[in-house]
C-alpha cells in the first residue's frame, strides 16, 4: 500500500499509483481495492459519507482491509468478471495459488462488502487484517466480539465483520486479524457491513452465503450490460466505462459522481486536492447523452430527475455542484490528521465550488433539457417554468464575468466558454418552446442568442492565432474551445473551428491535452496555486471528436486509442495522465473521463466502415427519433 522515502532527513510516504486500484460499488458507495488486497478507501453508508478507511489519503494506521497472502507482494494479476463490477485478484505464491474475489451486493439494505477466497493450488497461508477509523480516518473505534461476529463501534458507526477464519491477537488493539490457510479447492468468505451503532444486532449480510452474494451480483451487472448498444470496434472499453458509471450512480436519486474519491492530486506533493465525491452540473449534458445512446434510458431518465430536483429554488441560486440527493451545503474543511497521498496536502472533504458564481452551468442544464424532450423523456409540468426563470435571470446576467468552466480563483472575467454556453442556452429555449408551442418570450431569446453569438465571434476570437481564446482581450488558449463545434455554436467545417482546432494542437503534451496553457487562469500564478498538472483526460478526448469532426480522422482515431492505452489494468481512468512519469492523477475513476471515452468512441464509430456482422451504431439523436415530446403532468 505504501512505503516511505527520506527527503532532506523527512519521510515521505509513497502510497501505491493511482492506476493500482479498482473500484467496486453498491450503488451507494464504493471501495478502492489495491493490487496488494488492500482496501484503502472506503466511506459508509454513502459516497460522501465520512472515511473509515483511509489508507489512500495516508498510512495504514489511517485504516484499511488487506486480505492477501502471509507472504505479502502484489497479485499476479487481476480482472473484473466479464461484464461486471466483481475483482478477481490472484497470487501465485511458493506454496500456492489463491484467489480474492472482491464485490458490493447492489443495495438492498445495509452496505457491505464480500471478500471470497478460493484455494486455487497447493496451500496458502492468508490474513485479513481489519483497521477500521472512523470519521475520516482519524478515530480508533471500540471492538468487542459477538459470537462469530466483531463488530467495530466509534459514535453513530457500526461496522461489523463475520467470516469463517479466527481471529488471532498479534499484540495490535487497533487492528483485528484472521489468520487461515486455503488448499485447493477450499473457499473461504470475509464479510463487512455497516450499521448505526444503536442496533445491536448483527446486520443481515452477515449470514448470506457468499455464494449466493456473489451469485446475484454477476447476474445484476450482466443483466445490466446487456442492454449496451454500443457494437463497434472498442466494445470492451465502451461497456466497462458504462459499468463504471453506473457504479458512481447514486441509486436512490438517480445524481452521479464525479469520483468516489477525494483529495487525489493533480500534482503530486502539490495542494491541487478536491472532493470530488458530489455531483456537477457541468457533467449533465454529457452524462445524459451518453446514458441515451448507450440503452440507458432508465439511468437518463433518474439523473435528469435528479437535476430538476436539485435545481428547485431561486435561478440566482444555481450551483455548480449538489450531494447526491441535491443538497446545496457541502462545506469545505480541511484534515491535517492525514498526511495526503504521497504528502499532497491539505486533504480536503467538501467544497467551495458551491459559491462559485458560473454562467456555463446554465447552458449545460437547458442542453440536458432539450435533449431530454428530443428523447421524449416526459418532464415534470413545471419544468416550462424552470426555463423561463432560468433564461430571465441570464437575460439580466450573461453580460457579467464569472469563473468559469475551470473554477478558476482570482478575478472574474469574459470566459469564452461561459459566453458560447449562454448561447446554447438561449438556442435550446427557443428549440423547446418551438416544440412545445411555448414561445412567449421567444424574441427574446432569439435576441440574446443572436447578440451572444456576434460577440464571441468578435471578442473572443484572436485574429494573430486564428483560434478563440480562453477569456476576451487576453491570447490564452484553453481546450474548452474544442467544444465550440459539439454544441453547434459554428459548423466543424467553418474555418474558424479548423483553425481553432489546429492552434488547440499547442495545448499538448506527450501526446495529450492540458487544459489550458501553462502559466494562464488555474497555474499558480493565476489563482494562488503553485504548480503545474497533468494532461486532462477529457480534454484529450475532446481533442480526438474535434479532429474527426474537421476531417482528420486517422489523427483522431490515434489520439482515442491513446487514451485507451493509459487506463489501468481494470479499465479504469483517472482525471488527468502525466506523460513524464506515465502515472494517472487526481479523483479516480473519474466519471467525466470515463463519458468522454464512451461519447468518443460512439463519434468515431460512425466514421468506421460498416461491418455485415455488426450494426451501425446509434446516432446522439436516435433515442428521441421516433418519439413526440411532451411535458409530463404535475
């Protein structure tokens, strides 16, 4: 998990890359389990629940779940079961080979995690070692036995855990061990579960058969990816990105994630840490599209759910980022107690992207509403209403600077994006109110849309680069760009996008794309932040739609199957890729990364050549193609 090194006479932690973990999930929560067999993040019972086990911010003392051979090491090798969410991690030892088979059950009541163990040959000598801390991997529970149960107690939490090894005392208090051996052919099965701390009584799960765990949790998730419709050449990478998308789905509401993670940097030994475990506005368009295209229309329909819900209220009050069931307090505060992934602190919980004040977020959400009613996805009767009070306020308010895209600190300025969003924000409005017959104030939006629109072909367009720019008046370039052509703002073919394109080709780095450029708005000197960071694996793939859609389509295709060859060994992608040190950065698996990679490959599917033994793969507007919009009865 991890190990240390002395700089200068201190020691610095050096967890375990990034790219070691994979993820399993109940559709509540989710762990991150190591190549070592440790589980070294955790929160219960929700996503955004505080830490128990924290390992992945720290140290071990910071709380894990290692079940691995005596002998230690990393596995041999590893791999989700086909079309699933279940780990299979093997070791193949001097005396042995053994095998972990990780999983969450999709909720049904409590969260708990079942680990199976399987003698595959000759005898392992196997520990589980269970060091549990509450409240962001600070506070040392009580742990007292109840029969063939531990149960771990510190305030409201409760975890407990039952398994068919026994427990031996190694002189740790804080820790509890099961030692056991595996021969071939034996199977052995490990079960935590979490509970308030007031019932007394060991949860349910405890006495599941992990069989039958295991059993109806292949059967859920490949029942679930059959329904994929995606048949082109990266079905593979297509599906276990819809797999882990649906796993940061929060299924009593429907919002999803950006990553189950927190404080995972963008540059190591850096303060470029966020809580990532909420949900972001700016993901709606591109999350509802992808879920649409994909045969996901259940999953569609909850997350736009989701964003109405979380939207009620005052449009002056439009956040960037909502919890999981909408809620809009999630206060930033800092843990000094944990020492950050390889020293990057301060390890953050919550965050203050609430009060950023964002104009893009506007035309994000009128996008997801449109392509919503093409869908014929029924919306609640107010929502009319909804986008008539969220264009009043931009009518008034779009002319102002904001932060941006990016979150940027410092002043507030002319973003380009946020101006070319508020235009597909007025496009949209006038598009819905075509379709449902509600064109009252369509004039005016028609007005907005037309003015917005001679702006940004006139403010932030640099005549010396041929490219538009980050913000008006100033030459920086930013990937945001890329996205002129997908929104519809100007046609690909028009030369002011190829020429966007082509100078955008600066932003790259190792064969990826940054964000923006280095030293402009979000590098240290623009916001306080010292530090550069890696490539941004969205942007990246951004990069690779906006080059097929100007017809340069073996560069685009190259630059997807890049991307492709950076994920982990399980599939899965951080935020961001460091070209010089080959190593992923920030939350993982980041949702954003794992759309773009699904929205990407559908674009480029469609530029392949059709295949007799497999079907053309559905256009972004196909869901919606036969079916009459309509508002949905209050």
């Amino acid at each position: 998990m991890e190990s240390g090194e002395v700089h200068d006479g201190v020691i610095r932690i050096m967890n375990a890359p990034i790219e070691d973990y994979a993820l399993i999930s109940d559709l509540e929560t989710a762990a991150m389990v190591g190549r070592d067999g440790s589980v070294d993040w955790l929160c219960l019972p929700r996503f955004d629940s505080p830490a128990c086990l924290a390992a992945l911010l720290g140290t071990e003392e910071n709380g894990r779940w290692r079940v691995a051979p005596v002998s230690g090491g990393p596995c041999t090798r590893r791999s989700y079961r086909t079309d699933t969410l279940v780990l299979d991690s093997v070791w193949e030892t001097p005396t042995g080979t053994v095998r972990v088979t990780d999983l969450m059950r999709p909720r049904t009541g409590v969260p708990c995690i079942v680990r199976l163990v399987e003698g595959l040959s000759g005898t392992v000598d196997m520990r589980s070692e269970l060091r549990l801390r509450f409240h962001q991997g600070r506070v040392v529970p009580w742990v007292r036995e109840v029969g063939r149960c531990s149960v771990a107690v510190a305030g409201p939490d409760a975890v407990w855990l039952g398994g068919d090894g026994h427990v031996r005392d190694l002189g740790d208090p804080d820790a509890t061990v099961w030692d056991f051996t595996v021969m071939a052919g034996r199977r052995l099965a490990l079960t935590l579960a979490w509970t308030p701390s007031s019932r007394p009584a060991p949860p349910v799960p405890l006495s599941v058969p992990a069989e039958t765990a295991l059993k109806e949790t292949v059967d859920f998730w490949r029942r679930w990816a059959a329904q994929c419709r995606y048949q082109g050449p990266w079905r593979e990478a297509v599906l276990r990105s819809l797999i882990t998308l649906k796993a940061l789905t929060y299924a009593p509401t429907g919002g999803i994630v950006a990553a189950p993670t927190t404080s995972l940097p963008g540059r190591l030994g850096g303060e470029r840490n966020w809580d990532y475990r909420y949900c972001w506005l700016r993901d709606s368009t591109s999350a509802l599209s992808c879920l649409l295209r994909s045969g996901y229309r259940d999953e569609a329909t909850a997350w736009l759910d989701w964003l109405v819900r979380a939207l009620a209220g005052d449009p002056a009050d439009l956040q960037s980022v909502y919890g999981v069931k909408g809620q809009r307090l999630l206060p930033e505060t800092e843990a000094p107690w944990l020492p950050g992934y390889e020293g990057s602190r301060p390890v953050r919980f919550g965050t203050s992207a609430v009060d950023t004040f964002q104009l893009d977020v506007y035309g994000e959400v009128m996008d997801t509403l449109w392509l919503s009613l093409r869908a014929g996805i029924p919306m609640p009767a107010h929502v009319w209403d909804l986008v008539e009070a969220l264009m009043g306020f931009l009518l008034r308010h779009w002319r102002e600077p904001d932060q941006g895209l990016w979150q940027t600190g410092g002043p507030r300025r002319q973003f380009t994006h946020s101006k070319v969003m508020t235009w597909v924000a007025a496009d949209r409005a006038v598009r819905m109110g075509e379709l449902l017959g509600r064109n009252g104030s369509a004039g005016e939006w028609r007005a907005m849309r037309e003015e917005v629109h001679r702006q940004v072909c006139r403010e932030g367009w640099d005549a010396a680069q041929r490219s538009f720019v980050q913000s008006y008046g100033e030459p920086r370039l930013d990937a945001s760009a890329l996205l002129i052509p997908r929104v519809g703002f100007l046609p690909a073919r028009d030369e002011r996008v190829r020429g966007t394109v082509r100078a955008l080709g600066r932003l790259g780095h190792g064969g990826f794309v940054r964000r923006y450029a280095p030293g402009g708005a979000g590098s240290g000197q623009a916001d306080g932040i010292d530090g550069a960071e890696g490539t941004f694996v969205s942007c990246s793939l951004w990069y690779a739609d906006a080059l097929a859609a100007t017809g340069r389509r073996q560069e685009a295709r190259e630059a997807f199957e890049r991307v492709l060859a950076i994920r982990n060994d399980v599939g899965l992608l951080a935020e961001q890729w460091d070209p010089d040190t080959g190593r992923q950065l920030g939350n993982a698996p980041k949702a954003f990364s794992h759309i773009a990679l699904v929205e990407t490959a559908f674009g480029l599917s469609r530029l392949q050549p059709p295949s007799p033994t497999r079907g053309t793969a559905p256009s972004p507007s196909s869901p919606g193609a036969a079916r009459t919009p309509r508002i949905r009865p209050g």
